[in-house]
C-alpha cells in the first residue's frame, strides 16, 4: 500500500479521533453548564422552545391557528422528553453535541475530498493534503467558542449547520447519479429541516448545480437534459413533502394559507424598517423576546387593521410594511443591505440571547475562536484556495449563500453560525499554501497572502458606526438581567451598571437597574436601608418611563410598588396604563383589581378580575381575590404582593 494512503487498516482514522475529540469538548461544556444557573431555560428563544415542548409532550398538539415559529424543533424537543419519561436538556445537549461533533467530522471528509487533487501542479493522485487541511478545520471547529455554546443549549443551531454542510458534502462527492438518486432522499431531508430552520432552502442551489454535473455524467449534454430536469423536479418536490406535516396543519386544519409559519411577515419587517441597522433591533412597541415579539406583533397589527386578524393576515400585513417602505425608500434599503453585509463579516459578535457571556463568566465554555479571527483567515484564504483547487468553489459558493440567506432579515451570532464551517476550509486551506509556499521559498505569493490577511483583517474590524455603540452594552445588559433572577445581585450590579455607562438613554436598561435595586431591598433587613434602595428603584424606573411612557413592565412594577404603599388610586392608574400597552394579560388584570378592590371598587375589581379569570379560570390567587370580594365582610389587608419577574426587553 502506498505510504501516502489515506486510509489504512492498520489504524483508526482521522475522522474517528475528531469526532471524538470535539465530542469530549462539547461534553465538558455539557456538564459544566449541567451545573449552571444556566442550564435551564430562562428567558429568550431557548424558554419559548421549551415552554412550547411542554405543551406538546402534555397533549397540547395545536392551538387550531397557524403556526406562528417554526414548529420542527419545538416537536423534536416533545419527542425527546417523552421518550425519556419528562423534561431532559441534558438529553438534548447529549444529542446535540454528537451532532456537532458530527460537524467537525464533515469538515475533515470534505478537506479531503476537496484538496486532494490539484491541477495546476498537475496531481491528480491523492495525498496528505487534503487529511492535514480537514484536520485543522476539525479542531478549529472544535475550539470555536460559539459552537460549544450553542450545541448544548436548547436551540436548533446545530441542526442547520449539519443539515447544510451534509448537503454541500453530497454534492462534492457525488460524480454520477440517477435521475432520482440521491435527489429525493436529500430533498425529503431538506423539508424536514426547514420545519426547524428554513436558511436550509439555500442549500439547494447547491444541489441543482451537482444536479448538472452528475445526472447521467460522460453523455452529451442534449441527450441528458430529459434526465437533469426530472432530477431538478424530483429535488424541489422533496421539501414538500418533508415539510408536509406543517403545511398540511396550517392548510387543513388551522384553515389558513401557510406554507410553514405565518412569523415570516414580521422578521421581515425587523429586517427592514426606518429604524433597522442590520441586527435584530426592534421596532418601535415591540419587545425583543420570542414570546414578547410575537404577541406585541399581532397585537400592533390588530390595532392598526382595527380588527382580529388570522395569523397569515398578521404576517402579510408586515410584509406589506417592509415592502413599502423598501419601495419608498430605495436606496436607503440599499444602504441598509451594504449594513447587513457589513455585519455578517465584522468581529462584533451580536449575540441575541447574550448565553455565550453567560457561559463564559461562569466558566462554562473554555476559551477559543471567536468569528472575527475565522472570518479574517477564511477571506485571506479564500483567493489562494479557490485560484489552485476548484473544488473549494463549492464551499465558498456554501458561504455565499448561506450569507444572502440572512440579507433579507438580520445578522445574529447564531445566525451566521453556519458559514463558519466553510470559513474553517478556506481558512485552513489558505494557511496550508502559506506554509508550502514559505517553505518553498515562493516569497511573491506568501507576501500577497499577508496582503489579503492584513486587508481582510481590517475589513472585519471595521467599527460600529457611533449610533450604534450601544450595542456594546446588550451582552452586560443580558447578563445582568439573568444574574439578577437568579439572585447573584452583586454580579448582576456589575453588569448592569457597565451596560448603563455605555448607554444611559434606554428604557430597558434603566427598568433592568430598577429591578436590580428592587430585588436588593428584598435582601435587606434594615429598614433604612431598604428604603433608600426602593428609592433608587423607583428613580430608575421613573428615568425608564420618561424614555418610554408605555413600558409595560416598568407601569406594572411601579403599580406593585404603589399598592404595597396602600395608594391604591395610584396602583389603578399604573395597571391602568399598563394594560393599555399590553392589553389582555390575566395578571396584569388580577393587579388591577386588587388595586381596585383596596381602593373600595369592589365593582370595577370584579369586572376586571372576571377577565383575568377568562384567561385563568384556575389560577390559585386569582381565586382567592374572586371569594373576598364575594364575601360581604369588610375585606382585609391585602396581602404583600411580590415583584414579577423583569420581562425580556427591547435590545438598546
């Protein structure tokens, strides 16, 4: 056997010994965050994924309404807990981080594939070029920080980043194929994910291009056309029926023209509004969590139709806003997608859901690679590659896509996740020619690659723009939110007040302190002491209400303040107007009443607890406030009521 084989039977392969060194990485993650105040979901999109599983794995199948999120991973998550006999992230980590690992494995198959021959030198045989490359961007992937973050958490990430680079792996590998082989089965495959992440679809480019290059390979190109348009057909008819599940529920039972979820309309106006700057900024009245996003988004939109809307309604009537505001604003649309590709590259790492901090001060996740460092290499090595090997053109064409995928909506750190992968090949790719061409002593061309490197270096680096330097305060801002629920009030201080040094002028950042200052008076048993911190509480959330005067939670907290006080007027008037920015919420309408019935309104108490209890007819306190005011004794001291939970609020 030749000693440059790649595979000899005397040995484990390379494969084996990536998988499992990026499957023990993701494992020491794993436990590690098993042992956090972290592991369980919280807040953001990781509760409503669970919050949502839950449901499901008790029987709630459907609300009878279109889906509003895709449904895929919440009905995985479903799956899994009832396989294991309850609710189990560690279960979900465990899978998730094998699939991951999986990735790392990918990697290597497709370095191999890619680089193993080489026709401007004339080789043709293969080597250890391709195993080195793989190698590489295996363990750069492995080490990559928001990959350990995100394969362990519970959200879909992983899932696109395998499904996308399995695809673009099958379509490097196949030479010749059937007119319906491998076609249909990879089609099926992609309509399954899409119910989990629907940037899949953008993989099938890829695959309509090996289409052309494999169906019935070695005829001429008339004679296999027949051939080549039925694989095409057969391909684009796949994810209908993978997807079948969710259109037939939206079509037939919920009744409404969906193809797969009906929130489409309002990330595409997030996307692309008079206030977008390429992330996820919300527009104005809407929150920023998932659940908060999706209730305020047909909330508004009822308002302006002025009646109940379906839920396909909602998602067209957004669709209609950003479509005219690109049509009247042209070419400011155009500057907004120059932002968005800018985002997509830069090193700031805009992280939504803020976990990779969190994981990250409490030790979870070991240090590595961040996107900037991969994003500069992947660049540089990007021309060097794709000039020698023109097979690498199928990973860069894999980015590329991927990258227009997000075009249309925003740029998240999850988001472009799965353009890392094949930023890790040219990378990697680029690195190795350097290396040879040092080596070599070829100095033109390892030059030129410092060039790119040093250009692209920059390009990544750019800053933010001075509008947007808030942006450094969101990861503080989130931290301290969760450090605040969970009771480390010093930690959460701390960030807090470094989100606030950077932007004093937002709402949710000064409610977050108020909070803060809030869940210290809890803490503390002098009583002047106690004082002075509820003052501080009541500042911040004054200075919350002066930027925003319809800040749902902000009204609420200062209306439980009130009422501890026994100015129950006071109290009505917060309820009162919290309501009216988030109208129809049971426990908003069971503090107004209470304020209500303290203040003598026994009436207007009952009338609006008899809303709250439309929403809860079970609830325990709701309950208890419906037989004092049915008992005809004077009523007692109402008893002290705690402080809700901060809500999710809008990113600054």
């Amino acid at each position: 056997m030749p000693t440059n084989s790649l595979r000899s039977p005397s040995r484990v392969s390379p494969a084996v010994w990536l998988f499992f060194l990026a499957l023990g990485i993701r494992l020491f993650v794993l436990i590690r965050l098993s042992q956090s105040v972290h592991f369980l979901p919280d807040g953001d999109d990781m509760k409503f994924y669970s919050d949502w599983a839950l449901r499901i794995a008790h029987g709630h199948l459907t609300d009878y309404q279109a889906f509003y999120g895709l449904p895929g991973y919440a009905y995985v998550l479903a799956g899994i807990f009832t396989l294991v006999g309850g609710y189990d992230p560690f279960t979900v980590g465990l899978l998730q981080s094998g699939m991951d690992a999986a990735i790392a494995v990918l990697l290597y198959r497709l370095s191999v594939v890619i680089f193993r021959s080489d026709p401007q030198r004339g080789e043709d045989a293969p080597s250890s070029r391709g195993a080195q490359i793989g190698i590489a961007a295996a363990i750069g992937w492995a080490l990559f920080t928001p990959a350990q973050a995100f394969a362990t958490i519970t959200m879909p990430t992983v899932w696109l980043v395998l499904a996308y680079w399995l695809c673009v792996w099958w379509a490097v590998k196949t030479e010749t194929s059937s007119w319906w082989k491998p076609w249909l089965g990879l089609g099926v495959f992609i309509g399954m994910i899409t119910t989990l992440v629907a940037t899949i679809l953008f993989a099938v480019p890829i695959l309509i291009t090996a289409i052309l290059r494999s169906v019935d390979r070695g005829r001429p190109f008339r004679a296999r056309m027949p051939k080549i348009a039925l694989a095409i057909i057969v391909l684009l008819a796949g994810p209908f029926v993978g997807s079948s599940p969710v259109w037939i529920h939206n079509y037939f039972i919920a009744r409404e023209p969906v193809m797969l979820s009906a929130h489409g309309g309002i990330n595409f106006w997030i996307g692309n509004n008079p206030t977008a700057n390429g992330y996820p900024k919300m527009p104005p009245g809407i929150r920023a969590s998932q659940e908060g996003l999706l209730r305020d988004s047909i909330t508004l939109a009822e308002k302006a139709a002025g009646k109940k809307l379906r839920r396909a309604e909602v998602s067209r009537f957004w669709s209609a806003q950003a479509n005219r505001y690109i049509h009247d604003n042209f070419f400011s649309w155009l500057r907004l997608m120059a932002v968005k590709f800018k985002n997509f590259w830069n090193a700031y790492q805009y992280d939504d859901l803020s976990i990779i901090k969190l994981l990250r001060d409490d030790g979870v996740v070991p240090p590595g690679l961040r996107f900037g460092f991969v994003a500069a290499l992947g660049l540089a090595g990007c021309v060097p590659v794709l000039l020698r090997f023109p097979r690498a053109w199928w990973v860069a064409a894999a980015v590329f896509l991927h990258m227009c995928a997000l075009m249309p909506v925003f740029v998240t750190e999850r988001y472009r996740l799965a353009a890392v992968p094949g930023l890790m090949i040219l990378g990697a790719g680029g690195l190795w020619i350097f290396w040879e061409n040092l080596a070599g002593a070829r100095w033109k061309p390892a030059v030129a690659y410092i060039a790119l490197a040093s250009l692209a270096g920059w390009f990544v680096s750019l800053p933010l723009p001075p509008a947007d330097q808030g942006f450094w305060s969101l990861d503080y801002y989130k931290a301290g939110i969760r450090s605040t629920e969970a009771g480390d009030l010093n930690r959460a201080q701390r960030n807090l007040e470094t989100a606030f040094a950077y932007v004093q002028n937002n709402a949710d950042i000064n409610f977050a302190l108020g909070n803060l200052w809030l869940a210290k008076s809890d803490q503390t048993k002098d009583s002047r002491e106690k004082a002075r911190e509820r003052g501080n509480a009541k500042i911040y959330y004054r200075r919350a209400l002066d930027l925003n005067p319809a800040h749902s939670g902000t009204l609420n907290n200062l209306g439980v303040l009130a009422m501890e006080e026994e100015l129950w007027d006071l109290a009505e008037r917060f309820f009162t107007a919290s309501l009216e920015a988030e109208p129809g919420d049971a426990t908003r309408l069971y503090l107004l009443a209470r304020a209500r019935f303290g203040a003598g309104k026994k009436a207007e108490a009952q009338a609006a607890l008899d809303e709250a209890l439309k929403l809860r007819p079970h609830q325990r306190e709701f309950l208890e406030l419906q037989d004092k005011l049915q008992n005809p004794t004077p009523p007692a001291e109402a008893p002290r009521q705690s402080i809700p939970q901060p809500e999710p609020a809008t990113k600054p």
